[in-house]
C-alpha cells in the first residue's frame, strides 16, 4: 500500500485532472488524501449558503473516492497569487510531512488559472528529496478548463508521458463530474472527456499497446529527480 497526495487547487481539479487515478489507487488499496488549497470564504464575498453547499459538496466527493483523509488549506481562491509564497509553501509542508506520500499528482504549471501555478510552484517546493524523502515520483495532470489555454510561449505545454489504465474507473469519474452539479457543462464537458482521452490513447508511441481508456499525465519526477522527464517513449503505470 503506497500513501498517495492529489493537490487540487480548487474541488473538482482533482477529477477533472486525476478522478480515475484516483479510484484505481484507491481500489488497489493505496491510501490517497485530498489536499484543497483555496475555500470560499464570506470575507471575499461568497454568500453563507453557498459556502455551506460548497462543503456539503465536498463531503459527498470525498465519500464518492473514499479519501483516507481531506486537507483543506484555506486560502482564498483566486488570490493565492497576492499571499505571500512562505505562507503557502509552509500549508503544503505540514500536509507533505503528515502523509508522507511516495505519489503527488499535482496541476500542471502552465495552467492558466494563477492559483494553479502557484499550487504547483508551492507543491513543488515541497518534494526536495532531502526533506521529504518519502516522495517517490511526482505527476502533473491535465485539467481541461485550464491546462493548454495558456498562451505565453515561454510556459512549456502539457506533454503526456505517463500513462494509467483507468478503463475499470472511468465511470466512476465521469459520476464525480455529477458530484458538482452546475460547475460542469454536462454536455461539453462530457464530449470534451471522451475526445481527450481518444486522443491521448492515439498520440502514444504505439496506441495498439496502450488502453482504450487511458489517464495522462506529465512526468515531473520520478525516484527523488525533481526534474521535467518528457519521455520521448511514454511510460504505462505498473
């Protein structure tokens, strides 16, 4: 059993990025935690009902994946970039140094959306190998709403090299979507799924050899090497 953390920078990065990784983890046995990074909260407006919805939402995903355990850092969404970066860097470490995690699945750091970037430079200061040597191999995921909609050309794109299986969870995936009502356009969304995940089955090296349903991600680090490893011929998780 391998302790496994997924960073979300906001509910529904998780399975938009990783939702099947997540239920094949779970289903092997692994303990996953959650890690949410920014709330709603009413000092930026948000009204009591709707946080109170958010967090009922919340609780009914973390039951759906069967989380060991959800860590909810706080911060405010859509201003991590106006925190300072100690303040968030140290969130991510009491979480890093309670679960010790061998896996991160972490958003990609061209998303669009700054507090993905900020989730993921912060999340990545955490896996220094001689701090936290628990962590075996960090992965990036794709999320649809942000990953790719980037148009600074010094950000480098995302660049699936590792590949998992999730033909057993896709459908299990595809219900956490459902888990968040109005956040999702069912009809785009769901085209958008499936397209994605022909195409990234037919972008592999040999797409005879990879599954009809596959989960793609973006190799960060792997054996304590914090390094980009954009593989020219793909992994295939184990």
């Amino acid at each position: 059993m391998s302790n496994i953390l997924v960073v979300a920078p906001h509910p529904d990065d998780e399975t938009l990025g990783c939702g099947g990784a997540i239920l094949r983890h779970v289903a092997q046995g692994d303990s996953v935690h959650w890690c949410i990074v920014t709330a709603m909260t009413s000092a930026a407006g948000y009204a009591a009902d709707r946080i109170a919805a958010r967090a009922a939402t919340i609780e009914t995903v973390a039951k759906h994946y069967n989380f060991t355990d959800v860590h909810e850092l706080g911060f405010p969404a859509a201003e991590l970039d106006q925190l300072p970066r100690a303040e968030v860097v140290a969130g991510f470490s009491d979480v890093v140094s309670k679960v010790t995690p061998e896996r991160i699945y972490l958003p990609h750091p061209a998303d669009t959306h700054s507090d993905h970037r900020v989730s993921f430079e912060a999340a990545a200061s955490c896996t220094k190998w001689f701090r936290y040597n628990s962590i075996k191999q960090v992965l990036a995921y794709e999320t649809l709403s942000e990953t790719g909609f980037g148009i600074d050309p010094s950000m480098d794109a995302f660049r699936a090299n590792y590949y998992i299986d999730i033909s057993d969870h896709l459908a299990g995936k595809v219900t956490a979507t459902g888990l968040y009502g109005d956040e999702f356009a069912p009809p785009r969304f769901r085209e958008a799924r499936m397209v994605s995940a022909r195409w990234r089955r037919c972008a592999a090296v040999n797409p005879d050899i990879w599954p009809q349903k596959p989960s793609c991600f973006c190799g960060l680090g792997k054996t304590n090497r914090p390094t980009f490893c954009h593989a020219r011929n793909p992994s295939r998780a184990p």
